[in-house]
C-alpha cells in the first residue's frame, strides 16, 4: 500500500512548485515595471499635451498597477494558506488548541 502511495508521488509534477517560487520572486520585478510603465504613460502623455501634470497622472497609474500586484499575490498566498490549514496532517495544532481549552 505503501509503495503505492510512493509510486503515485513521483507522478506528480516536481516542477510545480519551482513555478510558485519564481512567481513569488517576480513580485518586485513586476512593482518596478509597473511603476516604470506608469512613468512612461507619463512622459508620453505629457509629451502629447504638453502639461506637466499629466507626468503626476501615469506615475499614479503606476503605482495603483504595483499595489494591485500586491493585492492579487497576497490573495493568492491567502487561498494557499487556507488550503493547507485544511490538510489532514495539519490538523494536529487545532486538537491541541482543543485539549488547552479544555483544560
């Protein structure tokens, strides 16, 4: 039965969480070119209408693109949590919060 379970382990992909790593890495990257494109809108919109304001607006476009890049990991690592506080294995913490409580 054992051997099964085993067998069935090296099926799954081990590359998986290689992936979520590199996507957790890429957070800062994707802040930066967020902002980075935010400032060129910037540039591009001040160049076309001639206002310097209008450098402010893609720079605040920027920035909200970062912060929803935030957002978006945070929810994703939030839905990961909660699956993993679901797992059989973990669930020895909540017995022992039980049995404290109990006390």
């Amino acid at each position: 039965m054992a051997d099964l379970e085993n067998k069935e382990e090296e099926k799954q992909p081990r590359i998986k969480p290689i992936i979520e790593a590199a996507d957790s890495l890429s957070l800062g990257i994707s802040m930066v070119v967020a902002v980075a494109m935010g400032v060129g809108i910037g540039f591009l919109l001040k160049s076309m209408t001639g206002l310097a304001w209008t450098l402010w607006i893609g720079v605040f476009i920027g920035v909200a693109a970062a912060i929803l890049n935030i957002f978006k990991a945070y929810q994703k690592q939030k839905e990961m949590y909660e699956d993993l506080a679901k797992e059989p294995r973990y669930a020895i913490k909540k017995q022992l919060d039980d049995e404290d409580d109990d006390d």
